[in-house]
C-alpha cells in the first residue's frame, strides 16, 4: 500500500480472498437452505394431521371404521398441498365397541413427511 491508496494488485488479490472464501461457504448455505424447507414441511405436515385429527374428534369414535383406510385428502397448509389418509384400527388392541386406534400419515409429492397416532375413546 502507498500513500495514495491500494495498488490494483492488492484489490485483485483482496477480490480473489473474498472469493474463494464465498465458494467455500456456498454448501453450508445450501445445507441450510435444505434443512429449513425440510423444517418447513413437516411443520406443515403437523398442521395437516391436526386438521383431520380436530375433524374426527367431532365423531363418535364407535361410528368411525373398524378397519381400513380413509380416501386420501387433500389438505392445504401455506402454499402447498398434502395428502392424508387416516388409518383405523391397525392395532386392534386400541379397538373396541366404543373406541379406534387411529393413524393420521400425512404425505407430500409422494412422500410420507409426517404420521401420528392416538387413541379415540367415548369418555362415560
């Protein structure tokens, strides 16, 4: 450096650092560009699964299936659309006359992102 300023060396050479340095960081930022769609979407799953969850809770449990599977749904949350098929009864343990073990799986593009189960029971 002279009185006067930087040298165009020296920017080329400071340009150069700065660079490199930016290449070498571009796959932790894609890294964590992927782990926050990821986190996105199956926080988007969760609210799906609640949806149809609060939707059966409205039901008698002994007028819900004993067996099988639901349609798929279409549920949208934020900008995206999840399929989800509620499962009743595959552990017959949880079923009785008055209550249904029951899985919600929730799916995007083809994909299962996220599934819960419960139990669903008349209280006396």
């Amino acid at each position: 450096m002279n009185s006067k300023g930087f040298t165009l060396l020296e920017a080329l050479i400071s340009l150069g650092i700065l660079g490199v340095t930016l290449v070498a960081m571009l796959p932790a930022f894609q890294t964590l560009m992927d782990a926050n769609a990821m986190s996105e979407e199956r926080s988007n799953a969760l609210a799906a699964a609640q949806e149809v969850m609060e939707g059966l809770r409205h039901e008698d449990p002994a007028s819900l299936p004993s067996t099988g599977s639901s349609p798929v749904q279409a549920v949208s949350v934020g900008a995206h659309e999840y399929e989800v098929v509620t499962h009743y009864c595959q552990d017959t343990t949880y079923c009785g006359s008055d209550s249904r073990h029951i899985v919600v799986e929730v799916s995007f593009a083809g994909k299962s992102v996220y599934a819960i189960e419960t139990v669903f029971t008349r209280l006396h």
